[in-house]
C-alpha cells in the first residue's frame, strides 16, 4: 500500500507550497479549505491548508476542468478490475464493504489518484471534491 505523503516529503518532492496563515495567497483575506486527502497533482497535502481559495489561484485547481473527466465508469471499473481492495475504508478505517474514489477526479488511470472508502466516506469525498473544482 502507498504510504501517505507527509508534508515534509511533499515539500521536498517540490510539489507542495505550505500556506500556515490558513489565508488565500490572492489577498482577499479569506481562509482556504483544509483538503483531508493528499492530491498530489492539485498540490494538496490532507489537513494542511491550499493555497488559494477555489478559482483564487492563477493555476492549480483551475487547470483541472471537472468535465473533462474520461468516462467515470469505464475508469471505476478499470480500478476494480487492477486493484485488490482490503476491504478497508482508508478514511474511517472501518472494516466495511469499499469503494474505489478517484482523488483528482481527473480519471486518470493510476493507482495513486485512488483511495478505497466505504459508501458514507465516498459519499462526502466526492462532496468535498466537487465544492472545491466547480
Ligand atoms: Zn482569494
Ligand atoms: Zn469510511
């Protein structure tokens, strides 16, 4: 299994910018989401505050339009089909029956832009992912 992303490693990988103010670095004084997933191609380490408040930023989230996304079937079942699931929920933790959720919601086909959740943490993941793309 991947090993989550600290900080640390992210900031060493180059990808990943910390914002401690909490502020979006546009200005305007507003305090941005605290992604609970790492996501490394948004630059988004779970529980550290993003840069920018959604559209704020001159690049980042912008770049991935929501609806460019391939077809979200053929890719969930591309996932069931290469991945072994533990049958774990990677956010509660609970033994429960799992999902795959695509993190980026870009679709693509990598091990790393998906986590398995049970139905309750895919359900207010992909609420969280969509409030802060669209
Ligand atoms: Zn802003
Ligand atoms: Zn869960």
């Amino acid at each position: 299994m991947a090993e989550r992303i600290t900080r640390e490693q992210a900031i060493a990988e180059g990808w990943f910018t910390p914002n401690d103010s909490g502020l979006c670095q546009c200005g305007c004084g507003q305090t941005t989401n605290i992604p609970k997933w790492t996501a490394k191609r948004f630059g988004h380490v779970g529980g550290e505050h993003v840069r920018y408040v959604s559209g704020h930023g001159t690049k980042g989230e912008r770049n991935y339009r929501w609806r460019e996304r391939p077809s979200y079937n053929a890719v969930h079942l591309w996932a069931r089909r290469s991945f072994a699931k533990l049958g774990r929920c990677q956010d509660c933790e609970k033994e429960v029956p799992t999902e795959w959720a695509n993190i980026s919601g870009v679709y693509r086909r990598e091990r790393d832009d998906f986590i398995e959740l049970c139905r309750p943490c895919h359900r207010s993941f992909d609420r969280w992912r969509e409030s802060l793309l669209i």
